[in-house]
C-alpha cells in the first residue's frame, strides 16, 4: 500500500511550543509508578518511538507535594522529551476510581478541588512538563458537572449551562494560574451524551474555555463512522483539535487530518502494541507494524487486574 504519509509528520506550533509531528500518545492508565523507572521507561520507549506529544496517564492532583514533585516528576519529562516529543500530563480531580458524583461536594470541597489543580500545574511547570490536561470527559466527574444527567445541584454549580460550565471553566483558571502563560492548557471533553447535553451545547463550553486559556481542545470518545467527525465541530474555534478511535490504522489518521476533521491523532492501544509505530509509519515500513486486534487482554484485561498493561501481540 502506497501511502502518503507526510500529512503525519508535519509540525504544529501552539504559542512557542512546536509539536514536531501530528501523533499524540494519548492519556492511558498503565498501572505503573509515573515516577517509577518502570513507568519512566515506557514513556521513553514511546516518545523515542517518534511520537510528537505524549499525554501521561490521568494522575490525580490531591497526590502532588508530597507523592509527586517537581523533581520526580522531572525525571519522567526527561525521558519524554529526550527525542524530541512534547510532554503534557493529565489531571484528575479526584483518586482515579473513586465514586463521587457532583451533588455530593459541598462548595469547600469544590473549591479545594479547583485549589488543588493551580498547585499541582504549578509543579508540573516545575517538572518541565510543557502543559497540563484536565480530564473533563467520559463521565468523569468534571463532566458530570456538564452533564444535566448527573448534575442534580441547586446551586450556581448546577442548573443552567452557565452553572453547568463553572467548574470546567474554575479548573481551566486554575490550571492557568499554577502554569503560567508559556505552556498549554489541553482540555479532554465528550461531545454529547445521549438524552443528557447536546453538541451545540459542548460547542459554547468549548468556546468558553477557549476564551479562559484552553490551548488544545481533546474530543473524546469517538464514533466507528467517519474518522474525527466527532472531533471536526470544533475545530471552528481557533485551537488545535485531537481526534481519537482506531487512528493506528494509517488511512483513517491521514482521513481525518487530510479532510480537515482535526489537527492530531491520538494513536492509544497502537501504541501499546508498537512502541515505533509512528517510526515505521514515517518510514513506509506498514507491514512491519505489530497490530491491535482489539482482544482487549493485555490492556484493558490487565488494567482490570491491576496489573502493568501489555500488548499480548507485542511480542
């Protein structure tokens, strides 16, 4: 098959930082220490893979100080920038895990959340990490705050889509204060949910948190249709936009960036499976490229075990 890859490996500049390709690592729980030599080292082994951006793993930010430091932290944005690629990290609100839905904070507790992300995006800058990524999807809890469905609150956290908005926006501040204006605030949102929010109504969010600082918007899940249709809406706001699901097959990657639909792909399980996959992209070697089947074993069957996730094809 006799693809034209380039579209790939062109750069994007974001404020002063140039992302040197189009593929982005995105955020996968491993079940290894981040700061670990474990940990660290599959995060060299894929940046060195030739990936442009690597988002690590959703880290939640009540372990920053104590659990996680600037220094720790730096050892890990060493490795991942050691050839090359950009290193961002994405921030929990709350212990990965844990079950906790809006209507059970009280404002205290929402605001020492809001607090706890300016502190711990001021020690990912310390660290070197050239931005941060709040996770405000999947149902998680910042997007439960979005979602009418889950959002039950009476207060202006609740409500209207204004309220609805707040703690999104509260964290994107936040995350602003503790990173300074020189490294990128990426933001991970669901588009819609079914019988709960629309996409016009993700479309004002977006544009709201775009106003507040918000840098790279990161459109997640995705549809089996078209590549990155879910992703394309947004694009119409000014800022870069990742698109996701199933971009380690080449064609639809290169669908989605040549149709316009995004401006990144997040290859996530690919990866996974090869490390070099974007090193043999680059180099035509397609037929050399370990492959996801979707089994699901090594990866989601060892994260439900609490185990390191593997590829069962990688070897």
């Amino acid at each position: 098959m006799n693809l034209d890859v380039t579209p790939l490996f062109e750069p994007l500049t974001v404020k002063d930082r140039t992302i040197p390709n189009r593929i982005v690592m995105p955020p996968m729980v491993s079940n290894r220490s981040i700061v670990g030599d474990d940990g660290i080292e599959w995060y060299r082994e894929r940046a060195a893979g030739g990936v442009g951006l690597v988002i690590v793993e959703a880290t939640a930010v009540n372990r920053f100080v104590e659990e996680l430091t600037a220094e720790n932290l730096g050892r890990l944005v060493e490795a991942i920038h050691e050839d090359g690629a950009l290193a961002a990290i994405q921030l929990f609100p709350v212990t990965f895990g844990s079950d906790i839905s809006p209507g059970e904070l009280t404002l205290e507790q929402i605001r020492e959340i809001v607090q706890l992300f300016e502190r711990a995006s001021e020690i990912c800058a310390r660290a070197g990490f050239d931005g941060v990524q709040p996770h405000g999807a999947h149902g998680y809890l910042i997007n439960q705050f979005f979602s009418p469905a889950n959002n039950e609150r009476t207060d202006e956290y609740g409500g209207i889509l204004e309220n609805r908005m707040r703690m999104g926006i509260e964290v994107v501040r936040a995350s602003r204060k503790g990173l300074g204006e020189d490294r990128l605030i990426l933001y991970r949102h669901t588009p819609s949910q079914k019988e709960s929010y629309t996409i016009e109504e993700s479309l004002a969010f977006a544009e709201k948190l775009v106003s507040e600082g918000v840098d790279v918007l990161d459109i997640s899940p995705a549809s089996e249709e078209l590549p990155a249709d879910r992703a394309e809406p947004f694009r119409g706001l000014g800022v870069p936009v990742i698109a996701v699901n199933q971009m380690d097959d080449v064609g639809r990657a290169l669908e989605a960036l040549n149709e316009d639909r995004a401006d990144l792909i997040a290859v996530g399980r690919g990866l996974i499976a090869d490390p070099l996959w974007p090193e043999k992209v680059r180099d035509g070697r397609l037929d050399e490229l370990v492959s996801c089947t979707r089994c699901n074993e090594g990866c989601f069957g060892n994260l439900r075990e609490g185990i390191p996730i593997e590829c069962v094809m990688k070897d």
